[in-house]
C-alpha cells in the first residue's frame, strides 16, 4: 500500500537519515567541562611520587627504576633501534586488526540481520569468546610456524571478538519503529541495511571497534612474547631475562603511549562519524 502523499517524499524522514548539524556547534567543548589537561594530572603526580620514593631510598631502583632513569634508557634504545621495535608491533597491530574488524563486522552483520545466522553461529563465537589469549598460541604456533603468520592471527582474533560483538548487539538493537518508518518508504534487503540499520547501529559498532583495537595490542604482547625478534613485547621479554626492570617499564610506557594515541585517533573518528548525536556525553554548548 502506498503511503499518502508519498509522491511528494524524495527521500526517507529524517528520523533515518542521520542528517549531522553544523560541526562548529559540535567541535566546541561543553560548557562546564574540564579541560584535557586534567588527564595529565594522575600521570604527573604518579611519576614524582615514584621519583620522590625511590631517591629518597624507600624503593629500591632495582626494583621500580624512577623515571628519569627510564628517560635515559629510552634515550639509549632510540639510538639502538628503538624505532624499528616500534614499527614493527605497529604495523603487526594495524594489520592484525584491519582483519578481524573486517571479519568483525561481516559476520556481526550477519549475526545480526538473519536470526537463522545467529542461531548457528553465536553460540560458537560466545564459547571462543571465552579462550584466554595465551591458549591460542601453541595452536597457532603448530599451524603457521613461528613467522609473522601466527602473531597476524593471534592478532585478529583478539580484535575479532569486540567489534564482532558490537556490530551483532548493535543491529539486533535498532528501534523497530525506524525499520518500520524505512519499509513503510520502500527500503528493503541492502538497501535497508545500509540507510537504516547499519546507521543507527553506529555506536555500538565504533564502541567494539575501539574495545578491539585495545584488545590488538594487548594480543601483540602476547604474541611476541612467545616467538618474536623485533617489537615491544620483545623488550619486555628482553628486559625480563636480562633482569632490565628499566627496560621493561620503557616498553609498558611506549605501549600504554601508542594505545593511547590509537584510541584518540579512533574516538576523533568516532566523534566525526557520530558528530550527529545529542547525547549526554556531548553535553551542551
């Protein structure tokens, strides 16, 4: 049955067409809200106090290095290849990554659109959801060999698990009335999905995306723990047999620093892509 008036609608309402307003309207910090600065704040503090305690002879510099001396260690890897550690779990990260967000949101897609789909496949990927990241290793080690092929894996399977959780949670939670208002204006199959579904599942997939990009570092560590001669999780396991508690506080902070960087970088994204929202998080200008 066609709606009334539906010759004079050229497109869906704009309930479903998640038109952005203005982005000087949503680049403006809320009124009210702390400055970034402040997230400096714990880091600052945290940093004396270690310096502080371990001058003063309460902890022992053997045990918890105080930073000035893990500055001068960076300093000393940066001329020793310190970049090319860095390069490398990047690129591995990267990599990894892009593959189980694809496959992520492939099979999240399919989760979510076909109940069939789901019925067959979730019950599988909730039980491997539950796999520690270690388990993986030793299997992956007797399929792929000790290469770059086994880390990539183990890579992707810890950023497949969050985004692919996301997309299906996402999509299986997409308001009925906006699938009915986009099949009532003739929207059906792809169609469908990608002006209304896709869309209002938005969030919840740029919120697994982030959770698994998190994730990826931490299986690169993990991974290159076990077999790897290039990386950050090859300091760690260099400054652990070498007893370099240094050199193993330099690779968690260049970890937590690069983690950091990549989750700004993707909540820069998310904040573009969703630049559409008038939620409480946005706050009010």
């Amino acid at each position: 049955m066609t709606p009334p008036h539906a010759d004079t609608l050229a497109a869906p309402p704009a309930a479903i067409r998640a038109t952005a307003p203005p982005t000087s309207s949503r680049t403006r910090r809320p009124r009210g809200s702390p400055h970034p600065a402040w997230g400096l704040l714990l880091p600052a503090v945290a940093l004396l106090a270690v310096e502080v305690l371990v001058r003063t002879g309460t902890v022992p510099a053997h045990l918890l290095p105080p930073p000035s001396d893990i500055a001068a260690t960076l300093l000393q890897l940066a001329d020793n290849g310190l970049g090319w550690h860095i390069l490398a779990s990047s690129v591995r990260v990267a990599l990894g990554f892009l593959a189980g967000a694809v496959l992520g949101i492939a099979l999240g897609a399919a989760v979510g659109l076909n109940a069939r789909v789901a019925a067959l496949l979730d019950p599988t990927f909730q039980a491997l959801r539950a796999v520690p990241s270690l388990a993986w290793v030793p299997l992956l080690l007797l399929w792929l060999g000790i290469d770059e092929a086994p880390k990539l894996a183990m890579i992707a399977i810890g950023a497949f698990f969050p985004v692919y959780l996301g997309t299906a949670s996402g999509i299986a939670g997409v308001d009925r009335k906006l699938v009915e208002v986009g099949r009532l204006y003739g929207l059906r199959g792809i169609t469908l999905a990608r002006r209304v579904l896709l869309p209002a599942a938005l969030p919840s997939l740029l919120t697994g995306l982030r959770s698994g990009l998190s994730l990826a570092w931490m299986f690169m560590v993990a991974a290159e723990l076990i077999a790897a001669s290039r990386g950050l999780g090859y300091l760690l396991s260099d400054g652990r047999e070498t007893g370099r508690a240094d050199i193993v506080l330099a690779a968690i902070l260049l970890l937590a620093l690069l983690g950091k960087l990549s989750d700004t970088l993707m909540r820069a994204l998310e904040a573009r892509l969703l630049a559409w929202r008038d939620d409480f998080g946005t706050g009010a200008a």
